[in-house]
C-alpha cells in the first residue's frame, strides 16, 4: 500500500516507521529543518519499554504533492494547525483516503466538505512520546489504544496488522469531544503546577478540581446528548465517589507515566492546548462548567517559548 503520513513529530514517525516496517511505501511530508534531519539520520523510534530501537530510511518531502497518487495519507498535525492544512491536502486528489489522527474537538464537518466524506477517516493515536536527539522515544498507552472509525474495518486492520493496539468507535466526534474534555482539563492543571506531574499528584486539591472539571464538562456533552465516554472512563471519573478518583489519578500522575502521557506533550504543545480549549469552550461555557473554564484560564496563561 502506498502511503504519505503529513507530519513527522511524535505520532507521524512512530506510523511511518511501523508501517513501513510490514512492506509498506510510506513517504514523509515534515518540515524543513524535522526533513533535513530525516534525510540524514533516517527516521528513528525507540520504545520506552523494551528499549528497541528501529531506523527506517523513507522518502521525505517537505509538502505534499498536489499531483502525487496513494491509498492513505495519516494527518499527524496539531490541532492548531488543522485549518490551514486542509487546502493543501483538498488538492491532493490524488489521494484515496485521509486518515486524521489529531485532537481535535470543535466536530468534522469542515473536513468532510473539503475533502469528501467518503475520503475521511477519523482516528486518534494511543500513543504517547517525545522527540529527543532525532529520535521519538514513545509508548503505547494500553489504557487508551489508537481509536479508529468504527466503519474504517480496513484501517484498523492496517495499524493492528503493524503491531498496535486498538479500539474501534461508533462515534469518533463524540469521542474526540469527551477527550478534549479530559486532554485540556488535566492540561490546565498541569499547567497551574509548572507542567510538572509529581507536583500535581502531591497537589489533591488541584487534582480534584480536574476531576470536576471533567465531570463538569462530560455533563455539558450529556446534555447536549453526544455519546457518553468509555465505561472504564465514566466509572472512574464518574461513578466512584470523587475521593477514589483523586487517589487514582494522584497515583498515575506521580509515576513515570504521569510524565510520559500528559506533562511531556503538555509542555511541548500550548498551542495545540490552547486551540483545543477554544473548541472546549464552544460547548462548556464558563455557567455550565466554572471549574472546568478556570482550568481552561489556566492554559490561557501558560507561556508559549515556541512563539
């Protein structure tokens, strides 16, 4: 199968590099400077786990060809770039299917006038990392594996088929709505601890209050009737008695792992953080959701050193 996967940041070159791996054509579309630097050291993921490192030597572009021919494209942007990417990929006609693995929460119906419903497929990667030296160190979160469209079979059997972990979902807005929720809720929280999660699990307060601000904004989505979240999901935010989910969420935040899935990319991505909770506030205004929307301040705040 012949595939470009338009960006090469954490997500982009863990897909790239495991795909390619089982025989398929993958081409990277990166920036400048992430393209000179696959050019030269190929691109690399070491599994935080295990320890293995893979290097797969792939073609690399710095834009997506208007003219060029494939079955997929991955999008692996960041929510704030979404927009201004969709033009580049609507001339891509080329391209038989774009599947969007990206955070975000403000609904798809952008995506499918531009591109075609039928050519969309909506997606998130369970998978957590960062890039250091060139090299994507990464996990995959067993707690949320990589979530595809539940009508895109075929897609889902290409990522498990290279090895991951994964869900199919009925309702991938509302999924990605719930989400978002959750992302900018512990976001903002980290955000108010300096991005630091060992401080925020020490920190009970504040880790209730992203506990309520989750509920607060999961009732937001309930009442607008949008699918519920996952049952293991709804049950510890939702249905244990809150004390219990603070002691859960303090636990996983104080391990490595608090670190690895939400500070790391946190601390890396305001931007992406701040886009999403502008989508948050669209549905969960500062009446319905108080502790939520002062979490959603919090993100406002954060400094922003990429700009």
């Amino acid at each position: 199968m012949k595939i470009f996967v338009f960006g090469a940041g954490v997500q982009g070159t863990v897909f790239a590099v495991r795909l390619a791996q089982i025989g398929h054509q993958v081409t990277l579309v990166a920036r400048p400077s992430r393209a000179d630097q696959l050019r030269s050291n190929g691109a690399s993921i070491q599994n935080v786990l295990t320890s293995e490192t893979v290097t797969a030597s792939l073609p690399v572009v710095e834009s997506l060809p208007p003219e060029c021919s494939a079955d997929l494209c991955l999008v692996t942007v960041r929510r704030e770039q979404l927009e201004c990417v969709l033009p580049i990929l609507a001339q891509a006609t080329g391209v038989g299917r774009f599947v969007f693995l990206v955070n975000h929460a403000n609904g798809s119906e952008d995506l499918f006038r531009q591109l075609g419903k039928q050519r969309v497929v909506l997606a998130f990667p369970g998978i957590a990392g960062s890039l250091k030296d060139g090299v994507v160190q990464y996990i995959e979160i067993s707690q949320q594996p990589t979530v595809v469209d539940s009508d895109a079979a075929d897609v889902a059997a290409l990522f498990r088929d290279a090895g991951l972990l994964i869900n199919r979902e009925k309702d991938m807005d509302a999924w990605l709505r719930r989400h978002a929720v959750f992302i900018t809720a512990i976001a903002g929280a980290l955000y108010e601890n300096g991005c630091d999660s060992h401080r925020l699990a020490r920190n009970s307060n504040d880790v209730r209050r992203f506990v309520c601000g989750v509920r607060e904004g999961w009732h937001a989505l309930d009442q607008m009737r949008v699918a519920r979240a996952p049952v293991a999901l709804r049950t510890i935010f939702c249905w244990v008695p809150i004390r219990f989910s603070v002691r859960y969420w303090s636990k996983l935040l104080d391990s490595a792992s608090g670190d690895l899935f939400f500070a790391r990319h946190a601390r890396h991505a305001p931007s992406e953080m701040a886009a999403l909770a502008s989508d948050v506030r669209a549905f969960a205004g500062a009446a319905e959701a108080p502790v939520l929307n002062s979490l959603l301040n919090a993100i406002d705040r954060y400094p922003d050193e990429s700009k």
